[in-house]
C-alpha cells in the first residue's frame, strides 16, 4: 500500500522510510532481536540467520507444529532447497515468501548498436569483453554492472554465486576453508577485475 493511502485510511499515523545498506540493517535488526529492544514490529531474516543464529538462540518459533496441524498449508509446495535453508534440527522456523537467483540480464539496443550479439550460453570470458565492449566512461555508461561495496549484501552475495559458477566453494565438505583454492581464485579474480574494468 502507498504511504500516502496508509497515511489518509490511518490519519492518526505518519509513515517514515528509511534507508540502510544491507550490512547496517542486518547489524541493526540482530542487535534489536537479541536485546528484546522491540525496535521493529516485523523483520525479514535470511535462510543463514535462521539457522546461525535465530532459532539456536531461541529468537524464532518453531513452526513445524503449526504447520503439521494446517490441512491448509501444503509444505510440500515449498521449493526443498529454499525450504532447507530455514530449517534447523529439521523443523521449519520461517517461511519463505521469496527465492533468489542470479543471471544475466543485457540491453538488446546496446548490444545492436555495438554490433554485438548475446549467445544463448555465454561464457564467462564472452561476457567481460561484451562488458569491455560496452564500456563508454566519457559518456558516463559502465559496460557492466556488479556490487562493489565490501560487505555481504553489498557484494559477497553476489560475488558467491559467480564462485559457485567457476565450481568453487567457501568450506569443503568438512568445513574446512577453500578461499584460496584455484577454483576461488579465478573466480574472485575474474569478478574483480570486471569490476575495476566497468569502474567510471
């Protein structure tokens, strides 16, 4: 709803947006959870903070039971891996109400009047000259556009499916680290350096 239709149906009411990045709202939100501070009347956690740190700590409800008890509620219309990711000790403690994914996404206009042409499967390399290809600073257009602000949310997110693209991972099976394995490395460098290629 609009703020200005909440605000005329409740004229009791001012609604105020604000505004943070990723990072400080996570901060935020995990500071206020844990202090009982009841800042924020309803939040979004993501799949990681569900089993890390909010249901371990008993910050959410154990849905399971309620949702074993709903003939309404078809569980089994949840995509399992979106699913599996809020779960812990395998009981559900949040719902999805969205998915992520990540692909490609290209103007046709730019492309045509660059004479290039997008390939039904792109590799990696095709994409950072289509990106270089496009690159025009002096007219203030980045051939490409990525999260470069440090952070999770502000590029690690981004950055952690492009490595699971070049078939690395953060841990091996054991948990051990696997930051600096070939895999990793191609992939950071390969994001990196778009980055500072597109860069104006």
């Amino acid at each position: 709803m609009a703020k200005n239709v909440y605000e005329k149906a409740h004229t009791n009411v001012t609604v105020k947006f604000v505004t943070l990045t990723e990072d400080t709202l996570r901060q935020a939100v995990t500071q206020d959870v844990a202090s009982h501070a009841g800042n924020y009347d309803v939040v979004a956690v993501r799949p990681y903070d569900v089993s890390s740190a909010y249901a371990p700590n008993g910050w959410l409800v154990d849905l399971q039971s309620f949702l074993n008890s709903d003939s309404s509620y078809n569980q089994s219309d949840l995509i399992a891996g979106i699913a599996g990711a809020l779960k812990y000790k395998g009981d559900l403690f949040a719902l999805p109400m969205y998915g992520e994914s990540s692909f490609v996404m290209y103007r046709k206009d730019m492309f045509q009047a660059a004479g290039l042409t997008m390939p039904m499967n792109p590799t990696r390399d095709q994409i950072a000259s289509y990106a270089k290809a496009l690159d025009k600073p002096s007219q203030g257009i980045a051939g490409i556009c990525l999260r470069g602000v440090n952070g999770w949310g502000e590029n690690l997110a981004a950055l952690d499916t492009v490595i699971n693209a070049f078939g690395g991972s953060w841990f091996d099976s054991n948990w051990n680290a696997r930051l600096t394995s070939p895999a990793v490395t191609r992939a950071v460098n390969f994001y990196v350096n778009l980055v500072r290629q597109s860069k104006y």
